[in-house]
C-alpha cells in the first residue's frame, strides 16, 4: 500500500513538472503580458489574473520583476503597494519548501552544508532582515535569495520584511516599465535604467561589507538579529 501511494506521489509529481514545463514554452513571459493587457479594462478581472500569475510564478522560474511591470501596467504609481505584495507572497512558496528540506538535506552534501554554514553566520552578524534586504538588492534572482533563506533557517516574520524592504526597489523599476503602454505591447523588458540597477547593487553590498568583514576576517560576529 505504501509503495502505491509512493508511486502515485512520484507520477504525479512527474505530472506537475512536465504541465509547468509544457505552461512554459507555450507562454512566454512577454506572451503573457499581452494577454493581461486585455484585462487592463477591468481592475477586478485583472487583479485576479495577477493572483494567479503570482501562485504560479515560482513554479515556472519566471522573473518576479514581470509581477512588478504587470501591476504597473494595471493600475500605475498607485499600485507599488500591490506589487511589494505579491513579490512578497510570490517568494514564499520556495524559501518554504527550502526550510522544509534543510533538515534532510543537511549532512547530504559537505559543499552544500559548508555553503549553509557561511550563510548563517552571514545572517547572525548582520541580522535577518538586514541580510534578506540586502542579497534582494543585489542582481542575483529572486528565488535563489528565497531558497537561500529558508536553507539556512532564517525565520519567517523577517524573511518577509527583509523581502519586501528588498523588492521594493524593483517593484518601482518594474512599475515604471509598466505605466508605459507601448513599451509593455513590445513585450520590451529590457528597458530597465542599468543605473538603478547598479545603485541597488551598490547599497546591497554596503549593507553586507561590515557582517561580511566580521564574519570571514574579523572577530567573531555578534548577533544584531
């Protein structure tokens, strides 16, 4: 009976994978803006689209940045709140499954736990929040800052808050791209000021030099958590 139930896990798990696989190739990201494009008449409609893409979003590896220009394109300046929201809830799903296995996968890879090790230190020294805001300014996507997290256990109350002081930059950068309706029709996502982009970097790796410093060169860091 056991095996059954394993083997029905395994099929439909396989199932999932090659349904997000196959949503993937047929729709892209830009392919998908355009299709909420021809919800923009109707914010009830369109708000509930933008739910269904934030669900899905970890589980077909898509940018988050696209949640940020669809709000932008929807509602406009009004909507950065939204869009901090949904970078939030749309980052949840994967720092969950990551603290979930890190208790298994612990032990199982000497890199891996070398790696995990690093980033708990990192995350003592500078404290949780401090340490989830700063990886999210730096260029490094989104998911691997949320599974990074929940790897090395940080909590989730300052998971979130470190997320969305993070994602809030790029929710302005994002929403920016989306209040301008020929740019979104393009389907142009490219077209992000590389200016901010360093800047955000900039203050991210400001936020960790001192953590950074304490940790591997210096004194043993102290907890600010």
């Amino acid at each position: 009976m056991n095996r059954r139930f394993v083997l029905i896990g395994y099929v439909a798990a396989g199932v999932a994978v090659a349904v997000a696989v196959a949503i993937a190739w047929l729709a892209s990201p830009e392919a998908v803006l355009a299709r909420l494009s021809l919800l923009a008449d109707n914010p009830f409609r369109f708000g509930v689209a933008l739910l269904a893409l934030t669900a899905v979003r970890p589980l077909l590896a898509w940018p988050t940045t696209l949640l940020a220009v669809a709000v932008g394109f929807g509602y406009g300046w009004a909507g950065v709140p939204l869009g901090v929201a949904l970078l939030v809830a749309t980052a949840v799903l994967p720092y969950r499954l990551a603290r979930a296995g890190r208790v298994r996968a612990r032990g199982a890879f000497r890199a891996a736990d070398r790696l995990c090790d690093a980033g708990e230190r990192l995350a003592t020294a500078a404290g949780s929040v401090r340490a989830v805001t700063a990886t999210r300014l730096l260029p490094i996507p989104s998911d691997a800052v949320s599974v990074g997290a929940g790897a090395i256990g940080i909590r989730q109350r300052p998971f979130l808050l470190g997320t969305a002081a993070g994602e809030l930059p790029w929710v302005i950068v994002g929403v920016a791209v989306g209040v301008s309706l020929d740019r979104l029709a393009a389907g142009d996502l490219s077209v992000v000021d590389p200016t901010a982009l360093v800047a955000m970097a900039g203050v991210g790796a400001l936020l960790l030099a001192g953590p950074l410093y304490r940790t591997f060169v210096g004194e043993d860091p102290v907890s600010t958590a």
